[in-house]
C-alpha cells in the first residue's frame, strides 16, 4: 500500500496573524522585604530617640509608662522615708 499526497496544504493563511503562545500563568514573584519588625523594646528605643518623652512613647504604643522606663533603663526614685527629727526644746533665753 502507498499513500501519495499531492499539492501544498498550508495550516493558516499568512494574512492572519499567529495566536499567541499558550504562556502559563506564574504567581507572580514577591520580592524580598526590606523592613524588619521591630521589637517593643527596640520601638520604644526609636521613639526616644526622635525625642518623645516617655508617656507620649507609653501612649502611641498603647503599653503603660512603667514599661517604657523599664525598656529605656529609667529607675524610678525612691523616697526614703526617714523618721522624723524630735524638736529640741530650748530653755527660754538661752537663744
């Protein structure tokens, strides 16, 4: 058996431009962030350092001020109680 064929068969006439190319869809790529959360530690150290005292800090970061003289090494003074000094009496005219 033989299969003779004959003429030109052409598989898309030239007037018609050429279908894309079957491109498969990719996710599109994310790139590496550059930023880096900070830790609250490391926010409060910042917002000193931009010259916030320490309850502007306490209140832009919703934590109480004790913790932000804590994270910024502020101790607070403690106040001593000392007993009180007897009065002298001193003998009229003796001044």
């Amino acid at each position: 058996m033989t299969l003779s064929i004959s003429g030109t068969l052409s598989a898309q006439p030239a007037d018609t431009p050429a279908p894309p190319s079957a491109v498969t869809q990719q996710a599109p790529q994310t790139q590496p962030s550059d930023t880096v959360a900070l830790s609250q530690s490391a926010q409060v150290s910042q917002l000193h350092q931009q010259g916030q005292n320490p309850s502007e800090i306490a209140e832009n970061l919703g934590i109480p001020v004790s913790t932000v003289d804590s994270d910024l090494g502020i101790v607070a003074a403690t106040v001593a109680s000392k007993p009180a000094a007897a009065p002298t009496a001193t003998a009229p005219g003796n001044s």
